[in-house]
C-alpha cells in the first residue's frame, strides 16, 4: 500500500466496503470490475492527484509566460484498486473535494489515471511526475520537472512518444489551436 495520504488511503477504504453490497453479476464490470467480489481481493496502491490547466488560462498563455502559473489542483484524486496477485490496476476509487475536504464519488474507470500509471512505468522520469489535463481539450500529460523546467509528455491510449518536451512549448501550441469553448468537469 502507497499510503502516502491517509486520508485518501481511509476514504478508499471506506469507499471498499460501501461498494460491496452494490456490485453484483450484472454490473461490476460498469464498475470496471473483473467479477463481482473483485472488491474483496483488490489493494489500495497509488494515490494521483489531477491538476488541469483552465481554459481560460490557457488561451493568453506565450512562450514568455511561466507554465507552472497555468497548472492548478483539480481537486480529484483517483486511488488505483490492485490485484494482490498480478499487481496490475483493476480499478480506481474517485474523490472530490468539496467545500475543501475529500469525498468519495465512487468506483470506476478512469482512463488518464491508468495512461498515466503506465506512462510512469516506461519511463524514468516517473518517480516525481504529476498528472496534468486540458480538461477542455481532453488531453492529459505526465508532467515532470527536468532542471527547474516543467516538461510534458502526452498520454493516451496509443502514445508512442515518450520524449518529455518543455510545457511551455506546449502550451503555447495548444493555445493557437483554441478558438472558443468552456471548461469542462473532470
């Protein structure tokens, strides 16, 4: 177990035992589930903290510009739910933080959560990496600071680069591509 925030690593526990009088044959794989009483052999592992850079923000960003000023807490932590046997992620437990304090939202999956994870894994450069979004764009890098520099690389589901690149670079591409638009939730 990570257990790097007890809170997290609590509310996940709590979130376990609530879920698992609501799994059942017909739904656990909504749930992102390998059978219905998966819940009773997964662990806690990784805790991930989102941060997103807002819309907003986003389309006035230049080169000139510091990166790291764009990138916020989303206040959403997804903690992933391992196989005790194969180590490998099933699914994660979802939090929120409203009115500045965490709760549990449900189980389920999420996909940037799990980009990211195998991400960290390839490369070295994981051990200190963040999970950073462009919510309204729906793109979502691992970002990490390589000589005081905030450098991204793009996560997704068929990802072959793995070359971090300077977020500033970045950034100021993704923001010549936004016309309009709104933020979106997580």
């Amino acid at each position: 177990m990570y257990g790097q925030n007890n809170q997290f690593t609590e509310l996940a526990r709590e979130t376990i035992v609530k879920f698992k009088c609501a799994i059942n044959i017909n739904n656990y794989k909504f749930y992102g589930l390998s059978s219905p009483d998966a819940l009773d052999s997964l662990q806690i592992g990784e805790e991930i903290v989102h941060y997103a850079v807002p819309l907003r923000d986003l389309q006035n960003y230049n080169e000139e510009k510091d990166p790291n000023e764009l990138v916020k807490e989303m206040g959403y932590v997804t903690v992933a739910l391992m196989d005790q046997k194969t180590k490998s992620v099933e699914s994660f437990v979802l939090l929120t933080r409203k009115d500045n304090e965490y709760h549990s939202t449900g189980i389920g999956q999420a996909p940037n959560s799990r980009n990211f994870m195998e991400m960290k894994r390839k490369t070295e450069l994981g051990k200190d990496a963040r999970l950073i979004r462009v919510p309204a764009l729906n793109k979502a890098y691992l970002g990490v600071e390589i000589e005081d520099i905030l450098n991204l690389i793009p996560i997704d589901g068929d990802q072959k680069v793995t070359d971090p690149q300077p977020a500033s670079v970045i950034f100021a591409e993704l923001a010549k591509q936004i016309t309009q638009g709104e933020d979106f939730p997580h």
